[in-house]
C-alpha cells in the first residue's frame, strides 16, 4: 500500500504513529497530520521526506499497528506538558523509533511532503 500527503510540522518532526498504542484520539488530528486505516499487523515501512536544501529522509523501519496510523507531527496528538505521555516518553520526545512509532526528524518546521510505501509482513498476534 502507498501512501502520500503533506503534513505541517511544528517541532521539527514526521512521525507514523499506532493510534491504538497510544491512545490517539481523531478529535486531536488537525489539518496538520492524517489517519490512515490499514489491517492490523506489522508493516515493513518505507520512508521517504524531501527536505528543502537538505538531505532527504529516505529510511526503512518496521512498524506494528492494531490498524489506524497517525502520519505527522507528534507534538499536535501527545500530551506535551506530562513528560510520562507515554507517546512522548517511549520516543524520547520524538528522537527515536519505539514499538508503535517510526519518528523522522526533520530539523525545521513547515509543510513537508510525506511519501510511505507499506508491505504486510506479519498478522497480528493474539495475547490472553
């Protein structure tokens, strides 16, 4: 599945985001960032982020989703003044991957063109 939109950035990052992991409400979604329905399971995710006057964000990394993903800016859906959020603790303000969120830094704000390409690669796994 491909994917391709603009996302506006605030706080110098693209993030793809389990909804369901981290408890993201739609309600928080604006016109900065997107929802993307896909079937539950992990995905191997292709990146790819021009930057303007700078290197492009071209990347690989695995994701695991219960199947609604959040493309932008993360800082517009985490609780940003609890340190604990866990969106903002597992990803260290947005600096690193964690399981459920591929983060890209983008050094700058603005509008960004995001390209995503998704492959299946595993179905879901039940926990009792």
């Amino acid at each position: 599945m491909k994917w391709e939109g603009r996302c506006g950035v605030d706080a110098g990052n693209i993030g793809i985001f389990d909804m369901d992991k981290f408890k993201i409400k739609e309600d928080r979604i604006n016109h900065c960032g997107h929802k993307l329905e896909v079937d539950p399971g992990v995905y191997d995710v292709k990146v790819h982020i021009p930057i303007p006057g700078d290197a492009d964000i071209k990347r690989n990394a695995k994701l695991k989703t219960g199947g609604n993903l959040y493309i932008g800016d993360g800082c517009y859906v985490a609780d940003v003044d609890n340190d604990n959020d866990p969106m903002i603790k597992d990803t260290n303000w947005f600096s690193k991957d964690a399981d459920g969120a591929i983060c890209n830094t983008t050094a700058a704000d603005g509008g960004f063109f995001v390209a995503l390409e998704l492959t299946k690669v595993k179905e879901p796994t039940c926990h009792t």
